[in-house]
C-alpha cells in the first residue's frame, strides 16, 4: 500500500506491460507529428530562427508550472541582458541557459550521454548555484492548497545515486518506442526527486534534450510545457496516479497526447513566422530598398528586440549612425516601434512578438500600423 508519508521505494525500470493497445494507438499519431515537426527545421534557411524564439516560450510555460510567472514579452526584452529584468524573468531566462547547457552536453564537442551529471549540471544553472544528489531526509511534496503530504521520494544519497543508475540504463537501453520510453524516463525522474529543488524544470528540459538523443529533434524547438502548463492538474494527477495505482497507461496516453499537440502547434506557429518573415522581407524591398538585405531580415525574426549595436555586432553596417538611421526607417515604415528604456533605445518587431505571445497566427498586414 503506498503511504505519502513514507519514502516511496520506486520500483526499478524496465517496467512490463506498459505497451497496451491504447499506448499504441497513440505512438503514431505522436511520432508522426513530431517528425513533420523536424522536417520543417531542418528546411529553414536561418537555423537560428527558431533556436533563437522557440525555447523562450518553453522558459517561459515550465518555470510557469512552477509558479515563476513572468510575460513573453519581458522576456524577449531581457534575453540579451538579464541586468534590469525582475527576480522572475531573470529565473525563466536560466531556464533557456540551462537548456542550452544540457543540449551542449549532449551535441557539443565534448558530447557525453545523457546522465546524472547532465542533469546535475542543468539543475545547477535552473537554481544558480551548485547542487548535488539529495543528502538530507525530510523532503516531500504537498498539496499547495491544504498543506498535506501527497508524496514523500526515497531518500538516502547512495539510494538515490542507484535509483538514477537505473534511470540512466534505462534512457538508454530501453526496448520500447522512443516516445513510451520518454514518458517512463520522465515520470522515474521525477518520482526519484533527486534535488531539493528545480526537479520538474530540469526532468522537462531532460525531455527534451532525450528526443534530440534519439534523433527524433535536431533542436531543442519542442514547445512541450505549453501543453503541461494547459493540463497541469491532470499532468500532477497522472504523475501520482502511476505512483499510488501503477497507473502507467493513463500517463503515457497523456505525455504521447502532448508531444503531438505541442509539435502540430509548433509547425503552425513556424509557418507563420516563416510567412511573416517572407512578407517583411517583401515590403522592406518594395518601400525601402536601400535599406534592405537579407542578413538584417534573418536578424529581425532572430529575436523581437533589436539595438543598434545588434546590426552592428553581425556587421550589417559599419556604423551605428548607419544602424539607428535604418532602424527608425523600419519605424516609419511601420515594421518596428521604438522604445526607451534608461539611455537604451529598443526596436520592435511588434508582429513577431504577438505571434510568440498568443496562440493566434494571423498578424497586421503592412500598410497598417500595429
């Protein structure tokens, strides 16, 4: 019988029977979706495209989960100087570093399988400050409404040490579709708790950082916590559920669920980028010719807030007369609003920012100001 007061013994990985007729029926489906997903990435001229938009929005929907709330918005602003944003922007925004931290790890020069240290390395970055395996007892989880105990993980460092053992030979020895596999690894993760605090940010970008082990993403570009942040009471109902009844069928259901909706969701939201990037490119041609080139429209859907010394850091012009001259003809011309903040003045590629902002894919046509 399991007791949320007891340090629960999590059974070791491989678990059997999980492959059941609903599982199945719902692998496809997700494993479909997910490649079209990387298809498209792979076909975009500008990589950093997407590399540059698509994991603000994951930072900003998984510290969410946590209830580290910040906006869209604030956090395009900051990302290239994080010195006057508030305490949560500034926490969302390591989350990015953090996932970048971990795609290194695994893609980089030095490349290592996923592993505990990985993991070490990212929860580390999420917290800022160096953490390490759980030593201490005396950590659960409770209801945040009532206060009552609804979870208490193992405990003991060597016991914890052994229980990731387990879930690095699983992560990569399992003999189940990569997506079932994911949902498994994902739940052990969290189940074991190995740190005092960052476990659900750092098992998520471990999510996503397995899909990029496995080959199923190039990039870290799966917007998978907007889909968590949607269903979050079922999500935490599912996680406990596998605990309290061996419930693994419903959990599975619910990750393959998201994995498909998050990645549909993000092909419709790159072809609108890519369509307003294509119709940008179009009217800077048509009403300001000598202002453009390919390299300052690639740069404008690289991140929504631009400084001169952005244009003059990837030596689109020489000079930062050069930059801010142009950057205020985009203005005028309706493709940029200005703003000031202290003795910096930002650019706006507004259109850009609400496509990333809401679900909606539709944006202003040019000719009509934002």
């Amino acid at each position: 019988m399991f007791n949320p007061e007891v340090p629960y013994d999590i059974p070791a990985l491989p678990i059997d029977d999980i492959e059941t007729i609903e599982v199945l029926k719902k692998v496809t489906p997700a494993a479909r979706s997910l490649a079209a997903l990387n298809q498209v990435a792979r076909l975009l001229t500008n990589q950093n495209l997407l590399v540059n938009l698509i994991p603000i929005l994951e930072s900003k929907s998984s510290s969410e989960i946590e209830n580290i709330v910040t906006t869209t918005d604030a956090l395009f602003q900051h990302d290239s100087d994080t010195s006057n944003a508030d305490s949560a922007t500034k926490e969302a925004l390591r989350y990015k570093k953090a996932l970048f931290l971990g795609f290194e790890a695994i893609s980089g020069k030095k490349a290592r399988p996923l592993n505990t240290n990985t993991a070490i390395a990212i929860c580390s970055e999420l917290i800022d400050k160096q953490v390490d395996v759980r030593k201490v007892t005396g950590t659960n989880l409770k209801n945040r409404r009532t206060g009552q105990v609804i979870y208490t993980p193992p405990v003991g460092e060597v016991n914890l040490r052994n229980k990731l053992s387990n879930w690095e030979s699983y992560i990569h020895e399992h003999d189940v579709d990569p997506l079932i596999a994911l949902a498994v690894a994902h739940y052990q993760f969290e189940a074991i708790h190995p740190f005092l605090d960052g476990n659900g940010r750092t098992g998520r970008i471990l999510n996503i950082l397995f899909l990029i082990e496995n080959d199923l993403l190039s990039q870290p570009i799966l917007y998978l916590s907007r889909y968590i942040v949607q269903n979050k009471e079922d999500y935490y109902r599912l996680l406990l559920k596998v605990t309290e009844e061996g419930d693994w069928e419903s959990w599975i259901c619910f990750m393959l669920d998201a994995v498909k909706v998050t990645a549909e969701w993000t092909i419709d939201k790159v072809n609108a980028i890519v369509e307003l990037q294509k119709q940008t490119s179009l009217y800077i041609k048509d009403s300001a010719s000598k202002a453009y080139s390919h390299e300052l429209v690639e740069l404008l859907f690289e991140k929504p807030y631009l400084r001169a010394k952005d244009l003059l850091e990837r030596e689109i012009y020489r000079s930062r007369q050069a930059a801010s001259t142009n950057l205020k003809l985009l203005e005028s011309l309706g493709i940029l609003e200005s703003k000031v903040i202290g003795r910096e003045t930002l650019f706006i590629n507004t259109r850009l920012l609400d496509l990333m902002s809401y679900d909606s894919n539709d944006f202003l046509p040019f000719g009509e100001r934002v």
